[in-house]
C-alpha cells in the first residue's frame, strides 16, 4: 500500500492555525507523469528550483555527449534515465520543497489511494492535542409543523383579530 506523507503550510495573516483545507499530502513512490513529462510535471506544481535543476541536467548532459561524439542510441538512453530518474524522485523533491517553503511535516499515513489516506489521517488527528477544534456548526432549522386547517383567530401580520377596522 502506498505512504503519504502530510505536509501543513504556514498560516495565511488572517489565520492563527493552518485550515486542514489546505494540507497536501504527498504519496511515496513512482511518478508516472514526472517520468513521462517532467517539465510540465514540476511546473505544475510549481517546483521552480527543481525544473531549473532539470533543464540544467538534461540541457547540460545533452551538450556533453554531442560533443564528445556519442552515438545517439547514448544520448536516448541518457534521457531515458534522467527521466526515469525524476519519475523516481519527483516525491523527494516536492517534499524538499514544501520544507523549503517552510511547511511543516504532520506526519505519514497508509493508504490505499489519496482518499482513503486522507480519511485516516484526519480521523486520527482529531484526536490529537494540538489538532485545532472542529469549526462549530450552523444550528439547523426545521419549517414548524402545520396540522389541520388555520382557525379563525391566527391572524399574520399587524391586526390582533380577523375581521376588525383598521
């Protein structure tokens, strides 16, 4: 089963603690689309210091073996494993920099999916000391209960009785 890893970020001015809202939970293992389009992939989560680091490793491994006459089933087998290599640690660089931006690390969970990892995590850090208290909730109002037909003397509105001058 996949690990997660949980990550909270600073609270925003407004808040005295982070909104459970805004927790990111990072899963461990292979990422197939980091493997596949790595650039799109790290801007997409915005892991600027990493897609800088790639390019200057593909674009600077690539010059390299072009001009050291490489043949280019080499320089195929390169890319693929730079490749490989991001879709392997694509985990351990959006946690870096998650700590980078100082998010602080909650904790791990098992899951098997992003969901059900998520509904364990809070299930248990409700229970916790430091967990924040549930926001209280709305009280819920039902219509009143209307039985029979209105009798002559419920009167809605400004008169006291039915049928009196203004």
């Amino acid at each position: 089963m996949p690990t997660f890893t949980v990550h909270a970020p600073p609270p925003r001015k407004d808040e005295s603690v982070t909104s459970p809202e805004r927790f990111v939970f990072v899963r461990d293992g292979f990422y197939f689309w980091a493997f596949l389009l790595a650039p799109l992939w790290l801007l997409l989560h915005r892991l600027w210091l990493a897609l800088l680091g790639y390019l200057v490793v593909t674009i600077g491994l690539g010059a390299v073996l072009v001009l050291t006459g490489v043949p280019a089933s080499v320089r195929y087998l390169a890319a693929f494993l730079v490749a490989l290599l991001a879709g392997f640690e694509a985990a351990s660089l959006w946690r870096w920099t998650l700590a980078w931006r100082q998010w602080k690390t909650l904790g791990f969970v098992v899951g098997e999916d992003a969901e059900m990892a998520e509904r364990r995590f809070y299930a248990e850090w409700t229970k916790r000391d430091d967990a924040p208290a549930p926001a209280p909730q709305e009280p819920t109002y039902s219509a009143p209960l209307w039985r029979g037909a209105p009798a002559p003397s419920d009167v809605i509105g400004l008169f006291p009785e039915p049928g009196q001058q203004r």
